[in-house]
C-alpha cells in the first residue's frame, strides 16, 4: 500500500517534468474496429488512482471510447481505502463492475469467497502481450482472475554517479562487481552501502531480491508459502549473499547502529546528499521522486539507477520483484469483457506509460515509450524480465512478514547487528513462521 | 484498553425496600435514568471486557475462531518480543511512579520557597500539555546518535572536544597490509635500515578530507644516515596500485610520523611536507620501524546510540518522566497548600531541623495526596504505548516493547486476535489491583 501511494506521487512528478515525452513506439491495431460499435453498456470502475494518476487513466479510457463508441467507462477514485472500500460494497450487495487494486492477497481473497469473474476471456489477448511469468501474477488456483496493469520494479539499486566516478568504478551489473566496487569506493573515502535499517522491510526487500534472483521463481514462490523451510540450504547461501553487503560493517554509512537508526526514505538522501555520504542504496524505481524532492541531485549527472545485480547467469538473472496494481472483475457483459481485452494490449499501456509513472510487464510496448532515460532504465526490465514475483509478505501471514519490529523485519534487523550469525538466523526465521502458518490455519 | 474502567463508578448503593406504589413508580423512574448510562457500560465496557477474555481462547482469526484452550497464554510467555514487553513494563512500574513521585515532591517542596514559582511551575508543567506522541517525536530527535544532528549528543561532543581534539585523518585506514595498527596508530611491519624507505600509504580518505595544501605525493630516493618515506593518499580512481606512489595520488601533509627502534621506543618523531615526505636525520646504524601516531586517527566524538537496542528504554524513562514530573508537582503542590501551617510552626519551635521538618512532617500529612499520584502512575505506566511508538525507532522497537504496544502489533498489525486478546486480558489482571486499591480508596473518602 506504501508503495502504491509513492507510485502515485511519483506518477504525478514525472508527468510534470516530462511534457515533451519522446515519440511513442509503433502502435499496433489492438481490436478490429468492425463490429466494434455493437458492443455496448456502462462500466463502473473503483479505483486507487487520483489526482495526476487519475487523469492519467482516464485518457487510457478515452482510447477505449474512440474504438468502442457504445461502451462508457466511469473512473471513481476511491484512493488507498479501496478494499475497505470493496469490502462494504461487496457486503452491500452492490459492488463495481471493475476494480483495481494493489494487494494479491485480496484478489486471492475475494476469488476463494466466489465475488470475482474469471476472464479467460481475455487470455488470448494476455498471453499475446506478457510473458507466462507475467500473466501468472494474475492466476488464481490456475485461472486469470486479475491483469497487473500497472506494475512497479521493485529490483532496482539506485547509485550517487559522483562518488562511483571518484572512486574510479562502472556501475555493477554482477553481484561480485558490487561487492569489488564496494571495496574500491570505500578505499576512496566514501562508504558504500546506505541502509535504512530502521524499516525492516527495506531488509526483507533485499533478501527477497537476491533470493529470486538466485533461485527463480518457482523455489521463490515455495519459500513465500512456507513449503520451503527457513532453515533451508538455499537461505543460507542467499544470507551469505547478503551479509557481503550487510556484514561489511565499516562500509555502511553510520557503521550498523546508525543504519539501524535511519528509516526511509532518510537512507535515500544520504546516498545523494551533497557531499555524498554513500555510493549505493537498495531501493525500488519508487524513490526518484524522493530523490528529486529532497536532495539537490539532478538525474543521469549526479543520481542513476541500474537493475538489481544478477547473482548467477542463467535464467533467473534477470528476475524481477514487482508490486503494482491488479484489475479485477465483479460481473461479466460485452462492455467488461471489451474493456478488458483492451488494458491487456500495448496501445492501453503506452498512452500512459508516455505520461510517467508508469510501468508494465506488456512485452510489445518498446523503452522508447517511456518519458526520461530514469523512468526508461527503472521500467524497461519489467517486459525483459523472465522470472516475476510479488513482494513475499503478500503470501505470509501478517504476524511473520509485515509487522513491525516482529517476525521477519525484526529478525532481518538482528541479521544486521549479527551477520555472521547465519544459521541462528535461520532457526529463528523458522520458528517464528512455524508459528504463525501454524496458528494461521 | 482495560484501564479506562477505573472511571467506572462503585455501583449505586441500593435503597431499602419499601413495598409501597409510590416507592414502586420511583424505582422504575430510576432505573429509567440509569439505562442510557447502563447500555453504554454494557455495550462498550462489559461486552468488549467479556468478549475479549472469551475470545483469548480461541485461534487467530474470525469472530471467535477454532478453540485452542490456553495456547495464547502460552504463547504469551514464550515469544521473546512479549517477554521482553512483559520485562519492560515491570522496569517502567519500577522506576516511573517513584521517581515521579519523588521528583514532584521535590519540586513542590522547593518551588514553595522560590520567588518565581509560578513560572517555575508552569514551565515544568509544559510537557504535560503537549501530546504523548509530539514529545516522543521531539525526544527522538535529541536522542539522534549524530551530534550534528541530536541535541544531547551534541552537548557531548561539545564537551569532548573541548578535553581533546580528532585527529586530521579520522577516518583513514592502510592501503597494504605492511601497516599494521599499532596502539590506536599505525606502525610499517618491515624493518629499515639507514638509508631506507618508508611507504605509508593510507585510504579510505575521502577527497574533501585530504588536509589542505596537499601536493603530489613523491616517493624519495633514500638518503645514507637518515630514514625518509612517504605519507599519501594510496588512491585513485579505479584503485591503483595498492603500495605504489602513483601519479595522480596526494601526499597527505601535517601527519605525525614516529620512528621506533627495535625495542619500540618512539625515537624521532616529525611531520609530512606538503608532498607527504619526510626525513628523519642522523639515525645510527641498526634496525628501526616507522609508524603513524595515534593521535591522527584520534576519531571525534561519535554520539551514543540513545536509541539503539541497550539504551532505548532508559532513554524511553527519561522521556516520560520530564511529562509526568510536572503533574505530581502540580497535584503535591496543592496538597502542600491546603497544609495545617501550624503543625510545621509547632514542629520548627520545638527545634526541629528543615529537614526533620520535610521527613517527620511534610511527608507523612501528605502520604494520601502522594499515594494518589503513585497510584495514578502505576496505572499510566501499565498501559504505557503512544509514547513508545513515537519515540522508539522501528529497529528497536522490539527491544523498547511493553505490554500494551505488543498487544497492539499482535492484534492489528499481526491480525492475531486470540494472541492480542490474550495480551489485553493478561494486562486487564494485572490493573486489577491497582484498580481494588483505586476504588477501596474512593470509598473512605466518600
């Protein structure tokens, strides 16, 4: 929900910064337009898109209504309350035709008590545009439920390009290049690594990512829904990744006990303080607009960005963690199904796409789309990527991994204070999910 | 939660039967004008009581759940995070009310005695009309461990460094593992001879760090009967070569160079020119080692870690004493006020010394008024939350947890509501007392 509304505040600067956008891609015919003007029908859409993002939106429907004349979309914005909001719709007996929303587990949710449509309807047209990582995220029990529209990339590493170019150094692409870079700038005077290490989530996000990275998919999603055990091999060797980073202690801005103290976004402005107070910060394409808003760097000169470092070669190199918006159905007519094709082609994502703040797994909108050379190197990966998956706590229940200062964020805040300490880690990962899967049934 | 019912009155006492109509009619308007008051007991005090003690029972989710007997009261006392709540907030009974107390009563009794005791009283009664929340906010910042950020690490650097000063090069660390830290400095672990070189080469030197005036670093030729070297930063950009007096590398000038010969005792000492050599003369013939001392790599004064993990509750203490020092002063003030004058005459006639007097006298005529604001605390510092979150760091969090907090985050943020039950009940039995003593009280002096 955090990063949905950042999504939103970064949406809205980037579509006033970039008024001149570059050229659209070519844009293929979405439809045939024969037999178009038959469809007809309302569709009433909730949402969690307002202000800048809201009109953003409402010219993708625009596109709509020039093919599908007969057909009116209405955009609500009903801003982050939105399952609060469903959920006392559905209780009424009345919810919306379409929603979006940004939390899996409520999709999950809401197919399981039988208020969604499936649209199959639409696979054919999703199938065409997104790779099967892609159009997974929208599975529910094997059928499509839900299309991520609007996607963000969350395997990103953000970098302050004066102190690389001080200390001499390409920005990584491989892990073992971050780790050599890391000692080279702090040779240089400049430590490393700025770590938000107040917010156990920043942590969990950088486990989460080397994890996927490394193992894929497939063992990703495993471990989301405790089947694999914390204490398994392929943990150890992901903490032993991470603590390259983390057990670096003299590389950390603050040293441990002052990036225990800095929450987000404070680690973000440190890296990109003048002067410079780190090299490199561990965030999501989210934090450009902090960057912009809060520090004096200017992009591509003094703050850029490069995808997560690739672990291994091979298929999980460029696996992306991602979060965004899903689109959900409550009823099923022409209108819906037409609207909802039409979301699943690259016309309905470039119109947006153009105006910033917008991403998508949509493999036939090309880099080009996208407003400034940031916005294209943060969302770009999002088609190439080959492996997909959702934040981990969207799978875990709330009491492991999203409470603060409780089960996973508090224990990964331990593995900051004791990095070599593995395998107690370990122990005390798993018995903190045993226990909540456990009381969880 | 459970603490709100100390407002809850002593049941009516009942009238004395009396059979007649009239007494009938009366009984019945009466308890017309008590159903409001008793629909909102029952619907947001007993209901919510009752239901929270049932519901501890049962598993994590739903309206009840699957019945899981007293599983969450295990639980309970075997989650370190919730040991640790249940630690802390005996910590906090422990020192809170009493030094509150006793701080207030201080306050009280000395103010009386003050010219300007209304302003006093005032300023020290402040923190009580900011939030709970504002204060941890503020507190937080001065407990901030970067003294150019936090207020009372600053008054700590303020003071170290008027005692010593850091050194020029803080921060540096060796560039080869020739140097070698020696008692806080550095020391060349090759030995040399008259006519020897010495390389120092430092990193970890940021750009804007390097002491001004600093020129290329040379690396001298060695001269017979002296011992020169070099003193540089050993960096450029893409690393070099570590050891290697490049091009492009600073000489770091103003460091002080310590030779030692073989027994370790410090026998020249100089500083680096402007290019980071030096020279130490006439060195006789034997076997030396050349070092940095210490007082280069003497570091400023860090800060304390106020909100780290060790020092996150007593930081918490301090914090919630400055607001609640100024109520006990306040309530104890008055008690003063309204106190027999004459008594203490009497007693300072009969010889008594001022501090017999505050012992033998002042504080026990005002034990009531002192029991009262013990007891309020006590009870404050049970259910003590907003604070804690305001104040504490996410990251320590865990460390600072109490009671009502962990009942919180389990329940709302955990969405485990048998836990969180159990949590609030646990909390409930232990208010319990507090509360008997509370109201025993209100009954003597009504």
């Amino acid at each position: 929900m955090r990063l949905a509304a950042l999504a939103g505040v970064v949406a809205t600067l980037v579509a006033v910064t970039a008024g001149c956008g570059g050229g659209g891609g070519g844009s293929k015919s979405g439809g045939t337009s024969t037999g178009n003007s038959s469809v007809k029908g309302t569709v009433k859409f909730w949402g969690i898109w307002a202000a800048t993002e809201q009109k953003a939106f409402q010219k993708v429907i625009d596109g709509f209504h020039k093919q599908y004349p007969n057909v009116t979309v209405t955009y609500q914005s009903k801003g982050n309350d939105i399952p609060t909001v469903l959920s006392t719709a559905i209780a009424g007996g009345n919810p919306p035709d379409m929603a979006d929303v940004a939390q899996p587990g409520l999709v999950k949710q809401l197919v399981q008590q039988g208020h969604l449509k499936p649209i199959t309807y639409a696979k054919p047209t999703i199938s065409d545009n997104f790779s099967p990582a892609w159009e997974k995220l929208g599975e529910v029990n094997g059928k499509d439920y839900a299309l991520l529209y609007k996607a963000s990339n969350k395997s990103t590493l953000w970098y302050n390009v004066n102190v690389l170019k001080q200390a001499g150094v390409k920005p990584p692409k491989t892990w073992s290049q971050l780790i050599s870079d890391a000692k080279t700038i702090k040779a240089s005077g400049t430590p490393a690594y700025s770590l938000c290490g107040s917010n156990g989530w920043t942590l969990t996000d950088i486990f989460e990512n080397l994890y996927l990275r490394r193992w894929g998919q497939a063992k990703y999603d495993q471990l989301s829904a405790h089947q694999i055990k914390w204490t398994d091999p392929s943990v150890t060797k992901t903490l032993q990744d991470m603590a390259q980073v983390v057990g670096d202690t003299g590389n950390i801005y603050g040293g441990v006990s002052g990036a225990l103290q800095t929450d987000y976004p404070t680690c973000v402005d440190y890296a990109f303080a003048t002067p410079p107070k780190a090299a490199f910060n561990f965030q999501g394409d989210f934090v450009s607009l902090e960057i912009l808003q809060a520090t004096k760097s200017k992009p591509q000169k003094d703050f850029n960005v490069v995808p997560f470092p690739t672990i291994t070669p091979g298929p999980n190199a460029k696996a992306v963690e991602t979060g965004g918006d899903l689109i959900i159905t409550f009823r099923d007519t022409p209108a819906i199904e037409a609207f909802m094709k039409y979301l699943a082609t690259p016309q309905a994502a470039e119109i947006w796409a153009k105006l910033g703040g917008f991403g998508t797994g949509n493999k036939h909108v090309p880099a080009s789309v996208y407003p400034d050379p940031i916005t294209a190197a943060t969302e770009a990966p999002l088609a190439g990527a080959t492996s997909v998956a959702f934040d981990m706590s969207d799978n875990q229940p709330a009491s492991f991994g999203a409470t603060t200062g409780q089960g996973e964020w508090g224990i990964f805040q331990k593995f900051l204070q004791h990095p070599t300490q593995i395998s107690s880690i370990q122990q005390q990962l798993e018995s903190a999910a045993a226990k909540a899967y456990k009381s969880g049934k | 939660m459970s603490g709100q019912s100390i407002t809850a009155e002593p049941p009516p006492a009942a009238a004395p039967p009396e059979p007649t109509g009239e007494a009938r009619s009366r009984h019945l308007t009466g308890g017309l004008f008590l159903l409001p008051a008793a629909i909102l007991l029952g619907v947001w005090l007993v209901y919510p009581t009752v239901y929270t003690i049932v519901r501890s029972f049962f598993g994590q989710s739903g309206y009840l759940g699957t019945w899981v007997g007293i599983d969450n009261y295990k639980t309970l006392f075997t989650t370190s995070t919730l040991v640790t709540a249940i630690k802390n907030n005996a910590i906090w009974v422990g020192v809170v009310p009493a030094f509150v107390t006793a701080l207030g009563l201080i306050f009280a009794v000395l103010t009386e005695r003050v010219r300007w005791v209304v302003a006093f009283r005032t300023v020290v009664f402040l923190p009580m009309a900011i939030s709970a929340f504002a204060t941890g906010i503020t507190w937080r910042l001065m407990y901030q461990q970067d003294p150019n950020l936090g207020a009372i690490n600053a008054l700590g650097r303020a003071v170290s460094s008027a005692v010593s000063s850091p050194g020029v090069l803080s921060n540096a660390l060796p560039s080869t593992t020739a140097l070698q830290t020696h008692g806080g400095g550095l020391l060349l672990k090759t030995p040399l001879h008259p006519g020897g070189v010495a390389l120092l080469g430092l990193t970890g030197i940021a750009p804007t760090d390097v002491p001004q005036g600093a020129r290329q670093a040379v690396k001298p030729a060695g001269k017979s009967g002296a011992i020169e070297g070099v003193v540089w930063r050993d960096f450029k950009p893409g690393g070099g070569k570590p050891g290697v007096v490049e091009h492009g590398e600073l000489g770091l000038p103003g460091v002080t160079i310590e030779l030692r010969d073989s027994s370790g005792k410090v026998v020249q000492t100089t500083k680096s020119d402007p290019n980071g050599s030096f020279s130490f003369k006439g060195v006789s013939s034997g076997s030396y080692q050349a070092g940095i001392g210490a007082q280069t790599f003497a570091k400023p004064f860090g800060g304390y870690s106020w909100l780290g993990p060790s020092l996150i509750t007593p930081a918490l203490l301090i914090a919630y004493i400055w607001i609640w020092a100024g109520f006990a002063l306040v309530v104890i003030a008055s008690g003063l006020a309204a106190m027999p004058r004459e008594v203490l005459e009497a007693a300072r006639t009969d010889g008594a010394t001022e501090f017999q007097v505050f012992r033998r006298v002042t504080v026990p005529l005002l034990a009531p008024v002192l029991s009262v604001v013990f007891i309020t605390m006590v009870i404050n510092v049970l259910k003590v939350f907003d604070i804690v979150i305001a104040l504490a760091p996410e990251s320590t969090q865990s460390n600072a947890n109490v009671i009502a907090l962990a009942m919180w985050r389990t329940a709302f943020s955990g969405f485990d509501f048998g836990t969180g039950s159990a949590i609030a009940v646990f909390l409930f039995l232990l208010v319990i007392p507090v509360l008997a003593l509370n109201i025993r009280r209100f009954r003597r002096e009504a």
